[in-house]
C-alpha cells in the first residue's frame, strides 16, 4: 500500500489498484450509469458518482468514473473498445 | 437587455482553483480541506493551490517545504492532467452551447461574447448567473467561478480577477475608473512582472496612471509597443494580444519537461529526448503536419544551452527529427552541464497535403514505420509499440498545460 498524504491531523490514504472489475449498471437515455462493481469478491455498491472524464490514450475512448462506496472514493476506468473495467486507484480517510 | 448597455459586451470566466477544485470535485474526502497539486508523487513545487489552502497563504509556485511552514494539514495531490483537459472540453462545450462566439483563453479561463445575443437576457447578471449555474451542473457541485462582465476582454478579465471567489462583476461607467484605479498589474492580463517594474520607475502601479504620463516618459520607460498598447488599457481598451484573430494553423509544437533532479547520465538525457521528439511527431502526424525547424534546449545548474536547425525539407519521422536535435546536442552542447529541464520543439509546421513526398527509399521505409507504429498505437494507446532506445526508461506522457499550447491537438 503507498500512502500518498500521511502528515498533519490528516491521514488521507491512496491506493493504487490497477485491476480488472466488473461493473454493473444501467443504460437509459443514452448513458451509462454504474451501480455496483465487485472488487476482491465483494460488492461494492456505487453511492454517488462525483465526476465522470472522457478521456483518451492515443485514440483508444476511456471514461473515468470517480465513485462513492461507503465512505471510499474509487476512480473506475471504462476502456469503450474492449468494455473492460479497471480499478485504478482508491481514496479513503483514515 | 437595458438601453444603457454598451455595443459590444464580454463575458470572461475564470473557474476557482481549477486543479485543486476539480480534485476535490471528484474526491469529496479533499473538500473543505487544504489541498496542494503537485506535479507527480515526489516533487516539491505546489502547482496549484485550493481555496482553502490559499487561505493560509500557499501559492502557485511555492515549495513543498514553504507551503508546509504555511499550512502544516496541507495535503498534497498530483495533477491529474487527463481529468483537467476533459474539464475544459466540457467548458468549451458549454460556452459554445450558450453563445455564438466563445474562446477558450486558457484551461480554465473563456471569453464569451454576449454582444449577438444580449437581448435573450434581461440583464448580463443574469446571465452571469445562468453561467454558473450550467457550470456546477456540467462540472459539479463543488466548481465555482468568477464572472466578469464589461465592453472589452481587457475589463472583463480583470473584473473577474478582482472579484471575490464565485463573484459575477458587472464593469459600468461608475464602476470602470475604480477598476482601473485599484487593480494591481498582477491581475492585468499581458502585464507581466518585468514591465510592471518598469512602469514602477515612473511611480505608476496602475493602468490608470498611464493616462497621466506623457510620451516623453513612457516611450523611454516601456518602448513604443508597449506604450501604445498601455495607452489603449490605460483607457480599458483592449491590448493588440486580445483582439488578434487566433491562427488557423498550429505554427509549431514543443514538449518541454522538468526532471526530479539533476541528470548527469548521459543515457537517460538521450532517452528523455528520444520521449519528447516521439511525442512531438505523434501530435505533429495526427494534425497532419510536418515541420522544418528543429529546436533543443537543456537548462540545469544555473545554466542553459538551446540550439535549433532548419532543414531543406519538412520532417514528420521520429527518427529523423531525433537525429538532427541530436547531432547538435553531441557537437554544440559543450558545457555538459547536469540537466533538470529538457525541451524539443518543431517549427515552420505546413500542412502534409503540401508536403511533397520523398522518393528516397530510405524516407519511404521510415514512413511505412511510422505509419505502422501510428496505426498500432492509436489502437492500444500511446508508446505501446516504441523504439528500443525507450527500454527501461520511465516513459513521459503528454500532459496538457495550462495556458492550452496544444489547443489545435486538442480540439480546442
């Protein structure tokens, strides 16, 4: 585990994920939503969707979605070619 | 819109702390919280600043060490460049959606033009007012901005520089001579520290002043340029900088990048070169350009070495371009100072449909290369096929800067 901020009364703690996941959602009115994803065997339910990012790496279209699950926030990443789903990195206080 | 309303109007919006914000945007962990962005994990100058941590006084450019003496809870977060340029395509989107003529002035910062359709609103507050409200919808929640509204770009932005966080100031008649009065050329766009100190020679700290020199003194004090242009904002006009049309096409593209120490290795110099050019040509390519002048730089140690060649021909191949910045790093960088900051640029770019071909067998292997390597890496991301001289070597990606060099690249 890296801790990216450990000083000060704050101790918000980083990790680097980068692994496969699977995600479900719902598609309506042209977009897609995630609901819940399931990382290391276990559900993890999608609260709150804080920012979405249409991104690119070379002309591959990448979405990022930056998710609320209980308290943790997760930035997912949606390869559009492939349909994977990758975890990239998770944020939470501790 | 009311009669009193001058011809032409100008919206200027300047998103708040925009690196810090949008950070905090996407990890409501960080919100109310002192936030610093530093460029990547391990480095010590504080990039941007949220509006918390400005609070306690840090600032853009401040280092690592100060802003902790300034701010003991602040909490330090790389950049996260792809997120910030998606931002700005969603702002552009949005602009362009309200008004027939917006520009993007930097990452953060656009200028709308309100004069075609002024009469859709009952008053520029108003729209002001929608602006910042489509902007939290479009961005979130946690995004706010400055609004500046006036005649000229030049007001419009000092009025939003001026203004307090999630302001919308309207410039009037009443309002304009305190503007131009009070506001320090910090905050004056085009007016940068070294004419500013200039100008303080003759006693004068803001635009207003300007109107009180005669010639005589500020020709001598600032050249003829620069008083005539001052002359103009001395009377909230706007500078020659603000109203030239933007060119159609890129003139050339740069890559610069500032290591995390000092390099000696003279092998890690050339491969960061190697990246740089690589990423020079992809963008060079994907706009369809080619381009005759090649320029290096390195600095390092208190010390600086730049040189630049002009060849016969345009270059649009990796290898090519890397050879000829090369060749004059080996023969004409003499000091061989330990390097920090390293730089490449391609220059007098022309449109490839221009471009004569080459005949020369050599030229058409290395396109069919380039081509390939293009085709591959459009497809599984960029340096996913790479020159072996990248083996090993920590790879630099293309990062968007602030003030939008790669605009055209980027579809902005």
């Amino acid at each position: 585990m890296k801790l990216r901020v450990t000083f000060g009364q704050y101790r918000d703690m980083y990790q680097t994920i980068g692994e496969t996941v699977d995600v479900a959602g719902v598609f309506s009115h042209s977009r897609y939503t995630p609901k819940k994803f399931m990382w290391k065997k276990r559900v993890h339910i999608v609260e709150t969707i804080t920012y979405v990012a249409d991104i690119k790496n070379g002309q591959i279209p990448l979405r990022l979605y930056s998710v609320v699950s209980r308290g943790n926030v997760y930035r997912l990443e949606w390869n559009k070619n492939n349909d994977q789903w990758h975890l990239l990195e998770v944020w939470y206080e501790g | 819109m009311k009669d009193e309303c001058p011809k032409t109007m100008w919206v200027h919006v300047d998103i708040n702390s925009y690196f810090a914000t949008i950070i905090q945007q996407e990890n409501p962990l960080l919100r109310g919280k002192p936030v610093g962005i530093i460029k990547s994990k391990g480095r010590t100058c504080i990039i941007a600043a949220s509006k918390e941590a400005k609070t306690f006084g840090v600032t853009t450019g401040c280092s690592l060490k100060e802003a902790r003496i300034r701010c003991p809870h602040l909490i330090t977060v790389p950049a996260a460049f792809p997120l910030y340029l998606s931002a700005t395509q969603r702002l552009k989107r949005l602009c362009t959606s309200l008004v027939p003529h917006a520009e993007m002035f930097s990452l953060d910062e656009a200028f709308l033009s309100l004069t075609e359709c002024a009469h859709l609103y009952p008053d520029p507050h108003t729209f002001g007012s929608l602006i910042q409200q489509r902007i939290r919808e479009e961005l979130g929640e946690w995004v706010t901005c400055n609004v500046g509204i006036a005649e000229s770009k030049l007001l419009a932005k000092m009025a939003s520089e001026t203004g307090k966080k999630g302001s919308i100031t309207c410039v009037t008649g009443d309002s304009l001579l305190a503007l131009l009065a009070t506001t320090s050329f910090k905050d004056v766009c085009g007016v940068g520290w070294g004419l500013s100190a200039r100008l303080q020679t003759l006693g004068v700290t803001s635009l207003l002043q300007i109107s009180f020199i005669p010639d005589e003194q500020l020709i001598p004090c600032v050249g003829p340029f620069w008083a005539k242009e001052l002359r103009a904002m001395s009377m909230g006009k706007d500078p020659d900088f603000l109203t030239r049309k933007r060119s159609a096409s890129m003139k050339s593209v740069g890559r610069t990048i500032t290591g995390r120490a000092l390099c000696r290795d003279p092998r890690i110099i050339k491969q960061t070169l190697y990246n740089l050019t690589a990423e020079v040509i992809a963008k060079v390519r994907e706009m369809r350009l080619a381009g005759r002048q090649i320029g290096v730089f390195l600095e390092g140690d208190g010390k600086r070495w730049g040189a630049h060649v002009t060849t016969q021909t345009p270059v649009k191949h990796t290898l090519e371009m890397f050879l000829f910045l090369y060749d004059k790093v080996q023969n004409e960088w003499i000091d061989q100072f330990p390097v920090i900051r390293f730089g490449v640029s391609l220059s007098l770019l022309t449109s490839q449909a221009h471009n004569q071909e080459q005949i020369l067998p050599e030229w058409q292997k290395q396109e069919r290369v380039e081509m390939a390597v293009g085709m591959i890496n459009k497809k599984h991301g960029l340096f996913a096929v790479r020159s072996a001289l990248l083996l090993g070597h920590s790879l630099i990606f293309p990062e968007v800067n602030g003030y939008l060099g790669d605009r055209q690249y980027y579809g902005l």
